[in-house]
C-alpha cells in the first residue's frame, strides 16, 4: 500500500506539480507526504562554497530557514489541506539526501519532478533524477513537464487511469507490476482504473530467418515466441490478480511485435497504437537494474530511451537483491523482449 509518500521540492513551480497527485494517493490510501527541500552549498553559492569563506556557515543557515518557511507554507496550501503533512530540511548532496530519507522513512513511493528531455540526454552529468532513480529503494513516480496526462485529475471527480506496464519474462521487470497496480487504483478511485501487461518481441531480421533456412531449421519461431508470452503475461495476471483481491483495478493484457523495443513501446504508450491496445495511457510503468558505466551500456538502455523521449509520466522500479537472483521465468533466447537497463 502506498501510505508514505515522499515528495522533494526545490522551489519551482515544476517541481510543486507533484504536489495534487501526492496528495490524491494520500487521500486514497489514508497515507502521509513527505516533503523535503535540500540546500546545495555548492550549487547556490557558487565560489564562496568551494573556499573556506566565513560568510558560508551564515549563507547556508539563512537559506535553510528560507528553506523551511518555503516548506511550512507549501504543507498548509490548498492541495494538501487535510492530508498529514510533514516536512524535512538538510544541507549537502540532494540526491543523497532524498535517498537516506526514503530508506529511514519507510517511504513507499517518491513522486519528482524533471525537466524532461535535457536531463536525461546529459546523463554523464550526473541529474538529481537520475541518480534518484538509478539508487532509490522505493518506485519513482517521474513527472517530466507540466500538462503532463495525470495533471488534469481532480481531487474529487472520478478519473480512470490507465497503466502501461513494460515486461520482458525477468523477476526484475515483473517487480514493477504491484507498485503498478496500487498505484493505478489510488489515482483513479472511486473510478476502476486499468493496468495493461505488456510484452513486446522482436521480428527476426532477414539474416537470422536466411541463417535458419540454411541450417534447416523448420521452426515458427514467431508463433512460439508470441505463444510464450502469452503463457507468460496470463500467468502474470493471475498472479497480480489474487495479490490485489478486490481491488477496483482491471487488469489486461498483450503481446506486441516490433522491430524496435523502445520507439514501439513509446508509440503503444503515447497513442495506443497497437493490436489489443485502441487507446493512449496515461502512466509508463518500467524496471530499471540500477547499473551504471559501462555495464549498464551493455545491458541495454530500453528504459533510458523511454524516459528520454516519452512525453508521459513514468514509474520506476529498481527490484530488490532477491529478484535479482531468481532465474528468469518462462523466457527463452529465441523470445527477445522488452530489454531492461
């Protein structure tokens, strides 16, 4: 259940558009927000942070109470009037800081802010959401620009929401699934919101088919590849279905082929092109390994495509050290799908 939500704010109005969804996942669960402002010497102070400039200790102290006053009036606004509402304050690396607050607060989502594609096309220099994302223990609800999908839901009318869900036969791209679903169906109650399982396969390229014929293979591999993912999505569902009980949550799902994982799943989210889908989403849902370098590179970067190119809300899940253990489930090496980076 997603009860404790952690929002971090920096004072832009960007960032305050996390705010109404917090607090509709607070209200629908009965939950708590979080709100956490961190001071960056060296980013708001520039030169005087990097020397031992007596003034420093003052500056530092004058922008933490600013800081607080900021978050004192933000906790009392109109979007969080009646939802318990605390707020937290620090000094030094922010992405550190969000992260140590999210593990010693228990906290089950955090909801940011990003400027969207300028961020994630630098990630050499290393973004707060980046390294959020990358690190964090809990699911990241990522809002990247305003007049974002989910930014029309009102707080009292009734608004489906519909989900999105990228997985590729892993334990670590099924991990995002129940965070998927408990969040789908705060966001949309008292209305039935939707979350869609999805498996995308790609085409065999014209040498591997020539590379077949020569060998004398005489298998479909297509017609097995998508009659496996079908298995594999039905046990998906049914699995999530009797971990959510009787939540108001629909739960569908289908097999896609592609010849490009990342701009087909960005094509099925956005417009709900598709053969089961007829209708855009409003949420992306993918797994991320948390790796870095040159590892990361070599597993792929399916997730960093989409997050760079998608105009749409993402949420992020880093699975924890036990799925990364388990062996992958009902996926073989001729099934190539949805890859995680």
């Amino acid at each position: 259940m997603l009860k404790r939500i952690l929002v971090p704010l920096d004072g832009s109005t960007l960032a305050e558009q996390a705010l109404p969804l917090a607090a509709r996942i607070a209200r629908a669960t009965g939950g708590s927000v979080l709100l956490v402002r961190v001071v960056n010497a060296l980013q708001q102070f520039g030169m005087y942070a990097r020397e031992a400039s007596p003034y420093l200790q003052e500056m530092v102290d004058e922008a933490l109470m600013q800081a607080t006053v900021y978050l004192t009036q933000v906790a009392t606004s109109k979007p969080l009037n009646g939802i318990n509402t605390r707020i937290a304050v620090f000094s030094g690396s922010v992405a550190a800081h969000i992260l140590d607050i999210a593990r010693d607060e228990q906290i089950d989502l955090l909801v940011m802010s990003s400027h969207g594609y300028s961020d994630f096309k630098h990630w050499a220099l290393g973004s707060i959401a980046q390294k959020v994302i990358r690190h964090s223990p809990v699911p990241v609800l990522l809002l990247r620009k305003q007049g974002h999908k989910l930014s029309g839901l009102s707080q009292k009318l009734p608004h489906p929401v519909r989900a999105l869900v990228a997985l590729d036969g892993s334990p670590f791209a099924e991990a995002t699934a129940r965070p998927a679903a408990e969040l789908v169906a705060a966001l949309s109650t008292p209305a039935r919101g939707e979350v869609h399982l999805m498996q995308l396969v790609k085409l065999p390229t014209v040498e591997e088919e020539m590379m077949c014929e020569r060998v004398g293979l005489d298998v479909d591999f297509r017609q097995a590849a998508l009659r496996e993912c079908g298995e594999y999505l039905q046990a998906v569902r049914e699995r999530l279905c009797r971990e959510m009980g009787d939540a108001d949550t629909d739960i569908t799902w289908s097999v896609e082929e592609c010849s490009d994982v990342a701009e087909a799943l960005i094509a099925l989210a956005e417009r709900g092109e598709g053969i089961a889908l007829h209708q855009p989403s409003d949420l992306l849902v993918m797994a991320t390994h948390g790796r870095g370098g040159l590892q990361r590179w070599l597993m792929g970067s399916v997730t960093e495509r989409a997050l760079e190119h998608s105009s749409l809300p993402v949420l992020i899940v880093r699975p924890g050290e036990q799925a990364a253990k388990e062996p992958k489930a009902l996926y073989e090496e001729t099934v190539q799908g949805v890859g995680q980076d």
